[in-house]
C-alpha cells in the first residue's frame, strides 16, 4: 500500500510538471507575438478600441487583437485545455496501472498465507470486478467525510471524468485571477497619440518612426516579449499552485490523491479480511460471502 501510495504521488508530480514545462517551452513565440503587437496592425488595433463606434470604433478591437496574436504565436485556450486533460488523463492511466499491479501484488502474498482469504482459483479478472464494486460502494462516504465534491469521479478510475472536472476548475482560478489586462502592452509602447496633437493616422506613422528609432537602442520588443515569457511563467506557476484562495492542479490531484488512497486501503481490507469469493466462478463474475 505505502508502495503504491509513493508511485501514485510520483504520477501526480510528474504531470503537474509536464504542464509548466508545456507554458516555459511556448515562450519560443514570445518575440512574434510582441512584434506583431507593436506592428501598424497592432498600433491601429489600439487606435480602434478608442475610436467612437460611428467612425468605426470598437471598445473590445485591442484585447481582439491581442487574444488572436496570442493564440497563434504563443498558446491558445484550447491547446491549454487540451494539454491540462491531457496531464490529468495520464495521471488517472497510471493510478490505474498502480492499483492492477498492487492487486496483482495483494493476490499473490495472500495466496502465501495459511488461511488465504482469496481462493487460488479467484480470477485476476474476479478479484479486480470486486475491487471495483467496493471502491464504488465506499467512494461516497469518504468524499462525504474529505468535504470532495466529485465522489463519481473517486469511484471510477475515467479519465474524462476526472480530466473534465479539474480541468475545468484550474481554468476558472486562471481567469479569475488573470482577467484580460491591456497594460501587458505598456512595456516598449510609443506615446500616446491623443497627446501629440497630430490626426489618429499621423499619429500611427509617428509611433512607428518612433518605435522603429527606439527599437535600435531600447529594444521594447525585446522588452515586451521577456514580459510575455515572465507571464507564462507566472501562469505555469498559478495553473500549478492556485492563487492561494482557488486551487491549482498540484492540490486538485492532490485532493483526489489522497481520497483515492484511503478508499483504495479500505476496499482493500475489506476484500482481503472481510469477505470471501467464492471459488469456481471465473466464468460468473464476482459472488460474495460475508465473513462472519
């Protein structure tokens, strides 16, 4: 048990891991993403959002912008998505291999006591269809007694239904401590037009000959694309970590983890030490005698 408890917190680390790693590694789109909103597109983008709708305006045209930018340079919500169920989908496979060795381990070393509580002739197949009945009959009880919510997804080893129910939580601690905020885009931005005193195009031509002079000594591209870098590593670090009001993946997994153990101990001694299977019945599926 203290095996398979040790294995089952290794799967979880590793994948939280694998997560980060995903984010640090989308910082190769960091520079692209920063060149195109520095461009004339993204300039008039920023431009649009503070023009009046009857001359063409529209309020939400730079963060627009910005999102598409972001997805195709850098990282889209639906690659994140994707690769958070996908994290939590490996973990769930490999909880699952753990507990078919550990029963695989149990059925041997009982088949080595004198008074063998599983019959030499229980099945793997039987043995693992009443390890399964008893996780779903304990599994309400101890997430009632943990305060765990998803007592359906403890009782079943799926992977969607894990996945989609972390996956979905993590994603609304990253918007809501996130949001969408334009001041990403302060670092190595030109002057404000509306202070220059030229027209909105004028103004536009200017802020390129300005970023464009800038550019050579300051770098603010340079410096708006290591801004985004620091950002995916603060997003890494919150889809991780949670914010400390909201979870993040670690204690979502975590929290499962730990409840997944305690029903995997307990269906476990329940099976070896409660009950007997009934030998013969390989071709019948489990049959239960309760021990006295």
């Amino acid at each position: 048990m203290t095996a398979a408890d040790v294995a089952c917190d290794r799967a979880l680390r590793k994948n939280v891991g694998l997560v980060r790693l995903f984010l640090l590694e989308r910082r190769g789109g960091s520079r692209a993403f920063a060149e195109d909103m520095l461009s004339i597109r993204g300039k008039w983008a920023l431009v649009k959002s503070h023009l009046p709708s009857l001359v063409g305006g529209r309020e939400d045209a730079e963060l627009r912008y910005l999102a598409d930018r972001f997805a195709c340079h850098v990282v889209s919500d639906e690659e994140l998505k994707a690769v958070l169920e996908a994290a939590v989908a490996a973990y769930v496979a490999q909880v699952q291999a753990i507990e078919n060795e550990l029963l695989v381990g149990v059925r041997a070393d009982v088949a080595d006591l004198p008074l063998a509580s599983l019959p030499a002739n229980a099945t793997a197949e039987i043995v693992r269809a009443e390890y399964e009945r008893l996780v779903r009959v304990i599994a309400p009880a101890v997430a009632a007694d943990l305060g765990v919510d998803a007592a359906r997804e403890l009782a079943s080893l799926v992977a969607g239904d894990v996945a989609a129910g972390i996956t979905g939580s993590v994603l609304g601690t990253v918007a809501t401590r996130l949001g969408i905020s334009s001041g990403l885009l302060a670092v190595g931005a030109g002057s404000s037009w509306a202070t220059l005193g030229l027209s909105i195009v004028a103004a536009v031509i200017a802020d390129q000959i300005i970023d464009f002079v800038i550019d050579q000594v300051h770098d603010p591209t340079g410096k708006l694309a290591a801004r985004v870098d620091e950002m995916l590593a603060d997003v890494g670090r919150l889809i991780a970590e949670g914010d400390g009001e909201r979870p993040g993946l670690r204690a979502q997994l975590t929290t499962f983890d730990k409840a997944r153990s305690t029903i995997r101990r307990e269906a476990l001694r329940r099976l070896v030490l409660e009950e007997r299977l009934e030998p013969g019945l390989a071709g019948q599926g489990p049959t239960l005698e309760m021990e006295p």
